[in-house]
C-alpha cells in the first residue's frame, strides 16, 4: 500500500510539477531567421533532439539532450507535424512548437531508412496516439516516455543505439543523447551552430 501510495505521489511530481518548472521568466531565445534554417530542411522521418537549458527537466535529464520526438509531416498549412511524447502523453505538435520551447534543437536523420520505410514508421508512430507517459521508464509498448517512442516506431530496429543507463534507473534505457549518438545518424540542423547572417542574406533567404 505504501509503495503505491509512494508511486502516486512520484507520478503526480514527475507529470504535474516538475515539467512546468523553469528557472527564467521570459521565453527561450530561438529567433525566427533560426527556426527557418531548421524547418527548411526538416523532413517527415526525421528525430528532433531538444534542451531548454532553463527547464528543471533538462537540470534532472542528464546528457546534451533532454527530449526526442519524430516528424510526421511536413506543411505549414497542419497542425501536427511532430509526434511527441510528453506529460500530457502522446501530443501532436508543430516545428514551431519545439523551438519556442527549447534553447537548442538538433535534427538527425537514419541513413539506414528508406523512403517506404520511413512511412511505415510514421504509420507505427501515429499507433502510439492513445499511449500514456511512462513515468517508470520501463521498456515497452503499454506507456512510452519520448525518446523511446522513437525508438519503437523504428520497429525492424534499424536504429543502431545504445542502451546504456545513463539516469541511474538500474535497467537499461533509451536517452535522447543516446539517439544522438546513433551510428547510423546523420545530423541535418543544429541549432547552436548557426550563426546570424548580415542582414541581406537573411532577408534574402
């Protein structure tokens, strides 16, 4: 009884308190010429790598990233282009959603899914649609937690990454830092190395 009681209470910390703790008041710093570079070359298939290094959550994920979630569409005329996993379980975001609320957002790209394929994940993906949070960070399909939805919509497991403990949970465990250091990625768009062009090239982009 002890131990539910004590689970209860974790889970309600981890979904209802933790995530909204943020020690700067004003937004994150993502200009819009940026969050462009990245769009334009954001395609469906792709995995979105993020930190708000003002966030608790990125204070308490340890690594260089503290978020993963998948494109699944590409048009600015829709609202869900990004499948994520969050503590409002399975949300359907935009691009544009992920960098206002991150200080860096990096994406990569499997070199080892083909085109079809690529569909056939975003197909398995959307699945997850009705899939809740897991607080535990335990592997498998019942609850996912973001990096791990991922994963598990790359269901052939093409994906080659490590599934080393890196949040002391005791079991292994797929980490946002993890899927960056796939050997089988690429890296289209980092944020943090993008610098301001004059004001001419930016306009003229």
């Amino acid at each position: 009884m002890f131990i539910v009681f004590q689970s209860t209470i974790f889970s309600k910390i981890l979904l209802k308190i933790i995530p909204y703790i943020r020690f700067n008041f004003y937004y994150t710093n993502f200009p819009g010429w940026k969050y462009k570079r990245g769009y334009n070359l954001l395609e469906p298939g792709d995995i979105i790598l993020t930190k708000d290094k003002w966030k608790l959550t990125s204070m308490l994920i340890p690594g260089e990233f503290c978020h993963a979630a998948l494109c699944v569409n590409k048009s600015e005329t829709v609202e869900f282009e990004v499948a994520e996993m969050t503590h409002t379980n399975f949300t359907k975001s935009t691009f544009y959603d992920i960098c206002k609320q991150s200080t860096r957002v990096k994406i990569i790209r499997c070199v080892d899914w083909g085109e079809e394929y690529i569909q056939e994940i975003i197909t398995r993906c959307r699945s997850f649609e009705h899939h809740k949070y897991d607080v535990e960070f335990s592997l498998g399909v019942k609850s996912l937690y973001c990096s791990e939805m991922v994963v598990l919509s790359d269901f052939k497991n093409k994906l080659k990454i490590s599934y080393d403990d890196l949040a002391g949970l005791g079991r292994p465990y797929i980490s946002p830092t993890g899927l960056s250091k796939a050997k089988n990625i690429k890296t289209i768009w980092d944020s943090n190395l993008e610098k301001l062009k004059t004001s001419v090239e930016k306009w003229g982009d």
